[in-house]
C-alpha cells in the first residue's frame, strides 16, 4: 500500500477514535454532571454547576422580574443562540461533519453495518444483493452466518444503552444505576428503558441509514446549510483520470457508503453525504494497487462550485454529468 493510502487509513483510524470519544463523552456527561436535566430538581447541570434560569426566584419573591428577564437572556436564550450560530456555520463549510466525525448514533450505524457485511454480505437486510467479497485494501472478506447472533447481541446492547443514557439525562444517573443494580426499578424508569429499548433496537437493525437520511432533524439542518454554500468541503472526483475506475474497481466507494450514496455523482445527490471520506480511503486502498493517487479527494472553494454546478463526471467523459457512473454489471448491487 503507498504512502498516501496509509494516510487515507490513519484517517479512519483518527475518525474512529473521535467517534468512540465522543461515545463515551455522550454517556458519561451525565453521571459528571457535565450536561443533564434534572427532572427532580427541575434545573439543568453544566460542568458540575446548576443551570437555572431565575423561574423559582421570582415565584418565591427572591428576584424581580428584570432580574428574572436577564437571567432568561443571558443563560438561556444567549447559549442556545451560540450554540446553534457554531453548529450552522461548521454546516455551512463542512456539512454533516458532526454525523460522520461525533454522532454516537451513526458510529452504531456503521458497526452494525460492518456486522451485517460479516453475517450476510450486506449492508442492511434490505438489499437485494451482496456486497463484492473482494474488500478495498485487497482482502476476501466472506459471509459467515456465525456473525449473525452477534449482530442481533450488539444491536441490542447498544439499544440498551442509548436508552439508559437518554434516561440518565433527564434523572439523577446513580439512583438510576442503583435501581438497576438492585432491581429496583420505579414502574415509569421501567417502562421508558424497556420501550426505548425495543424501539431503539428495531431502529438499528431494520431502519439505521434510513434514519440518518430521512428522520434526523439534526442531520437535516446541516444538510440544508451545506447544500446552500457550494463553496463548501464536499468530496470531488477527478474526472480527467476517470477510465481507472473501470480497470481494476468493483465500485469500492458506492459499496463502502454507509448512506448507500455513489460519491462520483453531483452534490445534490449527495445531501446526506456525513464526510466520513470512507469513499476516499476505499478509493486510494484500490488505486494504490495501480501505483496511482484516489480520484476521490476533498475539495473546497472554487473546486467545489464545479461540484455543486457540473458534478463529478461518470467513468466515460462523454456522459452527461447529471448520470451517476455505471456500475461494474459483475459487481453491481442495489441499494436502498
């Protein structure tokens, strides 16, 4: 494998370490108090301190209404101002960088995805056909139906464990943790881990991509701000070397996608696109054997209003931009 493609891998490495961070910052924030609401109490925690507005002040006589009104302003509508003005603006230059770099909901998605390649050959069980045994780096990876109760076991657990931690932020996390060692549930703490559970664990093995595209609202916001910039970061592809996608490819990036997008085609048929560059390291593992460089790269500014405008063209330069590249007949396979 060449330099650059070690790169391309030391990426995703790097990428997966933010995810499993950011995993561990999602269920850890609130036992440390770093972020919560406390329904008991009625206030949030920030960084181990209470979060409160002043509301319970001015019921009680203590605050004035002015008093009351700037606490409002400056610890309510103030952070949440900033908050969302950061968010849209990353958006805006990288799109959903978030959902492919932090989101602890995607990381579960694409280890799924992984398992289900593992068990079945497929992404999701609702493709028709399976994925090229032949993997981008080189190696065979074939369907072993032993995989397939592990996938259903680490589904589960991590619907088990997206429900404690949503629980754990609206409830004081040890008493929770307590109940739970002790059996001790209360009937509602009960009910919310055993539906969001069921729910949740569902979600991850029939309908995971299909959230991140059509049902996350967060996902959607920072979609509609990239889409509206078309000098931001989006992935290009080289089009004057083209013809190498056909001499030695079994359609590496399409099949790598965890949206089931086809990174050669134009930005707005790439909405969902998460930045995850796994298409760029799928595409620099394969044309590596060829002693060439990825015709899959980021790009940004100028280079990509060529993007947005004209989209990466196809295998044969003379097709329309607008058509996404054909796929290789032996290796095709349709997603949803």
């Amino acid at each position: 494998m060449s330099a650059s493609a070690n790169i391309k891998a030391d990426l995703q490495r790097r990428r997966l370490l933010f995810q499993i961070s950011f995993f561990l910052l999602f269920i850890l924030a609130p036992p440390l108090d770093l972020f919560r609401f406390d329904l008991t109490q009625g206030h949030f925690y920030f960084f181990g301190m209470p979060w409160r507005l002043g509301i319970d002040a001015l019921i009680s006589g203590d605050s004035t209404p002015l008093e009351t009104g700037l606490n409002i302003i400056l610890f309510g509508f103030m952070p949440m101002a900033l908050i969302v003005a950061l968010f849209i603006g990353v958006s805006w230059n990288y799109g959903r960088l978030y959902c492919g770099w932090l989101c602890p909901h995607f990381s579960v998605v694409e280890l799924i995805n992984k398992m289900m390649q593992r068990a079945g050959g497929k992404h999701s069980l609702w493709d028709k056909e399976r994925l090229p045994e032949l993997q981008p780096d080189g190696s065979q990876q074939v369907p072993n139906q032993k995989f397939w109760p592990l996938t259903w076991l680490i589904a589960l657990l991590f619907a088990f464990l997206w429900s404690l931690s949503l629980l754990s932020y609206l409830l004081p996390p040890f008493e929770l943790y307590h109940n739970i060692w002790n059996g001790s549930l209360t009937i509602n703490q009960f009910r919310f881990l055993l539906i969001g559970t069921c729910i949740l664990f569902i979600e991850f093995m029939f309908a995971r991509h299909l959230f991140c595209r059509f049902g996350c609202a967060v996902g959607l916001f920072q979609s509609l701000a990239w889409m509206a910039n078309d000098k931001a970061l989006v992935v290009g592809f080289d089009k004057e070397r083209s013809a190498l996608c056909s001499s030695d490819c079994n359609n590496a990036c399409d099949n790598v996608c965890p949206m089931r997008l086809r990174p050669r085609t134009i930005k707005r048929h790439m909405f969902t696109c998460t930045e995850c560059t796994q298409c760029i390291t799928a595409c620099e593992q394969v044309q590596a054997r060829n002693s060439g460089k990825s015709l899959l790269h980021w790009v940004q500014n100028e280079a990509a209003v060529a993007v947005a405008k004209g989209g990466r063209l196809p295998r044969d330069d003379a097709e329309p931009t607008e058509k996404p590249p054909p796929d290789n007949s032996e290796f095709s396979h349709e997603k949803i």
